[in-house]
C-alpha cells in the first residue's frame, strides 16, 4: 500500500485519519439506555454501561444496521462474519478498564470515498470502519480548563456505549486543507444516510496521523512505500472536533514537525491533544502501539453474520450522484447543484419547489435567498423544519407576480425568519402588494416630469442615469413595482 504525497522542500507530509462518528440509534449499542440528552450527569446508565460485574452485553441491531449503510455508502466490503474484542487499556472515563470494538475482522473492509480538492476528484481510501462504544466524557475544570492545566476533572458516563463508527482512512492525505475537504464530504454522506447528527455535541471526533518523511523517500510517481511510512516517527493528534479543527490543528502540527526536524531534533512518536483555545498540540503520552491494547474476543457477544443485509438495506441517492442528477435534469451550474445538496433536506426541498415552480426560480430561493439568509443567522435548514410550506408560499408569491422579488428577500423573509410572522400577513402588513401597472406608469411620467437633468444626460448617452430614475419610480411605489418592468417603462418613454 502506498500514500499520496506532496513534496514542500524536502520533506513530505503524509497523514491518515480516524474519524469517530456517533451513530444515531435510541438506545445505546449494548444495553438499552437512552442516547438522547440527559438533564444531569451520568443520568442515562445501568450496570452494561457502568461496566459492574456480571452485567452483559446484547448488541443493538439498529447500529448494526447503521454500519452496513455506511458500509454500502463507502463501497466495503460485508465480509461474510464479524466478530467484536476488547480492547484493553485504563482511562477515567472507560469504567470496565476495556473497550468494546472490532480488531482484525471489522464490519466493513477495504473502501474509498472520493473527495474534491482544488477541483480535482480523487479517492481516499477507506481501509476499515468498524463497531465500537463511546467512552464517557471528561470534564476538567479550574486552571483555564485545558487537559494539562485542570485542577481535577469531572466524568459524565452518559455518553459511555453510544455506538461509534470508527472510519480508518489510508495514509493518503497529502495536506490538512485534503482533510478538511474529506471530512466534509464523509459528514455530507453520513447525513444522507440518516445515521448521523451533525448538531449533536461530539457526534464526530477525529484523530490524525502525521508524519514527516524526506522527499527522498518518494519513488518517482511521488508515493512512499509501507516501509518508508513505519520508519518514520508519526504523532497522533486528538480531541479534533470539526472540519475547521482539524485543518488548524494539523497545519500547527505540520508546521511543529517540520521545524524540529529542520532544527536537527528528534521528533518524538506520541500522542498530543490538540488545545483548540490556544490554537497549540501538546503531548498527552508516548504514542501506544497495537500491542500495548492486549485484544482478545469478546466471548460474551456471538460473530455477527450480516453479510447479507448489504443487498436487503436500501440506501437514498447519495450527494455526489445527487448533485450530477440536479446539473442534467435541472441545468444547474457547479456551485448551486452543490448548495442544493449541501444536506439532504436542502435537496428535497429544492425538488419539492421545483416540481411545483421553475426550476432556475426554485434555486435562486434555496440556494441564494434562503441558505445566504440561514447562514448570516447561523440557523440550519432544519430549523424551519416546521414552516418550509411558508417558504413554499413566499416563493409562489414571487412566481406569481404578486410582490417583488426584491421586497420578498429584504422584508417578508428576514421577517418571517427574525419574527416568525407568515409571508402573508408580512405582505398585508406592511403592504407589499404588487402596484398595479396604471399606477407603476403614473410613477414613471412623474418621474421624468420632475427630473429633467437625469432625463437629459441620459439623451447624451449617460446610461446611468436610468438607474436614478428607476430608483425615483420605486421611492413613490413604495418599492412595489417590479424594477425591470419599471426600466423598460422608462427606456420606452424616453426613446419616444
């Protein structure tokens, strides 16, 4: 197996990455303890996920259900049994002193997704994922609240057996702006599916795997051989929490790296935790190795048969075949197709617009009225999960001439949005109504009546001038009237 690499001076950055994805089932992946959100700590557990002796695990059939979508989604394998192992080592926030995951026959083998990076499509290969238990969470407080510096630190065991998706990449990245790219596209995909919450807290947590290596080390096509990628010394960077978190915390490890070894110095195989409030890595721990974990199976869960559930689950149409569907059956430039399939209820949204209106009109609204006004309110599609059929109105509001498109975005859906109120009742209000064109046709001749100077540099060919006048027609309409059909009123009168 060999990475993609990208050569900077004489060093190469190479990175892999483990992304844990909290799958959204109701109970947890071992016990039946509610996932949902607790109002105190360590308030959803039971002697399963407390890990007290004699209690057993029963596997949550829901989250088996979820990897194979996933499974199916990244084009992996099902081999035909899948078992689980414990995975032994001592953490606060692990009560059994063990975790609960697949080792060597993992539920999902061998995959890729690909990823668009400056324009360009490539796949990154997916060598697992695999079924696991979320730990607790930790808590630490006093001392600036950093990992190194608390006072003491505080467990919450209501997190402990959420069902995680351990999503192992190949070496393949070849910068932290790639991987930044990669979780995105993996979120998009994830939330497709139906398996994941984008909005939860901690639903998707990444570790990454940077080394350093000599250029030299490259063959000619670039790419660096196994053994070149396990003699090189690589950190291991924790506590990444977003697609922002990791770009910044691994440019700062990059950059760390590099200049250690351009100083002459060692760099350290480790673990570091990467303190997002200072914007820094520091070392946790020396790095542990597959060995150190002791797996044995797990004899109290029987091998997982499920191979065959990847021909039975049905999956959506997933946002990449999505977005080429949209550009062919809507002709929707690059950049709206993706805005259109950002998420999985922006898509559907659109389409129920577009069956009902034009479709260049129905993405003008999703994609440039309505996300550029939910993203300046830091608001998400979903929560206008309730009132999209007043988004629906609004917009037939514009398609069937009854106000301006203008005064439906300025005023009726920056009002509906900050106050809640119906198109409607905004449009009545505040009187929106459309101008008829009698009075639309009164405001133009006034206009020029009153405006003999703009009327007259526009006769000697200033053209800007149109733009004063159409702006005097709209002041007396009450910005009512449409202002096309205002500047060709105004071009037809003044060409007479």
């Amino acid at each position: 197996m060999t990475a993609q690499t990208v050569q900077q001076g004489e060093l190469v950055t190479v990175i892999g990455l483990e992304v844990h994805v909290q799958l959204e089932t109701e109970t947890k992946i071992f016990c039946g303890c509610s996932t949902g959100d607790a109002d105190e700590p360590n308030e959803h557990v039971c002697p399963v996920c407390l890990g007290l002796p004699g209690a057993l695990p029963v596997v949550n059939e829901a989250a088996v259900e979820a990897a194979v979508k996933i499974g199916k989604a990244i084009d992996a394998e099902i081999p035909q049994e899948t078992r689980f192992h414990r995975k032994n080592y001592y953490y606060p926030d692990l009560p059994k002193n063990f975790q609960i995951t697949q080792y060597d026959e993992p539920i999902c083998q061998s995959g890729e997704l690909e990823v668009r990076v400056e324009g360009e499509r490539r796949p990154i290969e997916i060598e697992r994922a695999h079924l696991e238990e979320d730990p607790g969470s930790l808590q630490h407080v006093g001392g600036g609240g950093g990992i190194d510096s608390a006072e003491y630190t505080l467990i919450d065991y209501n997190r402990a057996g959420t069902p995680l998706m351990e999503i192992v990449t190949a070496p393949d990245f070849r910068s932290p702006a790639e991987v930044r790219a990669f979780l995105a596209e993996l979120e998009e995909v994830l939330e497709y599916l139906g398996v994941f919450d984008a909005e939860r807290d901690g639903s998707l947590r990444v570790d990454a795997n940077l080394s350093i290596v000599e250029a030299a080390e490259a063959d000619e096509n670039g790419e660096l051989s196994t053994e070149a990628l396990e003699s090189a010394n690589r950190t291991e960077v924790k506590n990444i929490s977003s697609h922002k978190g990791a770009e910044k915390a691994l440019a700062y490890e990059e950059t760390r790296q590099k200049n250690a070894i351009q100083r002459g110095r060692v760099v350290e195989q480790e673990t570091r935790h990467w303190d997002e409030s200072r914007g820094i890595t520091v070392s946790m721990r020396s790095k542990a190795e597959e060995k150190d974990y002791r797996y044995f199976e797990e004899a109290d869960i029987p091998p997982l048969q499920v191979a065959h559930w990847r021909e039975e689950i049905e999956i959506p149409e997933l946002p990449r075949a999505r977005r080429e569907r949209f550009r062919e059956e809507y002709a929707l430039g690059e950049e709206a197709a993706s805005k259109l399939t950002s998420t999985k209820q922006v898509a559907d949204f659109y389409e129920d617009l577009a069956s009902e209106f034009d479709p260049d009109l129905a993405a003008t609204w999703v994609a440039d009225e309505l996300l550029g006004e939910l993203n300046y309110r830091d608001m998400a599609i979903t929560e206008l999960e309730d009132r999209l059929d007043e988004v629906a109105r609004l917009v037939e509001l514009v398609a069937t001439d009854e106000i301006t498109a203008k005064n439906a975005k300025e005023i009726v859906l920056r009002t509906m949005l900050d106050e809640g109120a119906a198109p409607d009742a905004i449009v009545e209000a505040e009187g929106l109504g459309k101008t008829d064109e009698g009075e639309v046709e009164a405001a133009v001749e006034a206009a020029i009546a009153d405006n003999p100077d703009a009327v007259a540099d526009y006769a000697e060919g200033d053209d800007g001038a149109i733009n004063f006048l159409v702006g005097q027609v709209m002041q007396a309409t009450g910005g009512s009237a449409d202002p096309g059909t205002v500047n060709q009123l105004l071009r037809a009168e003044l060409e007479e």
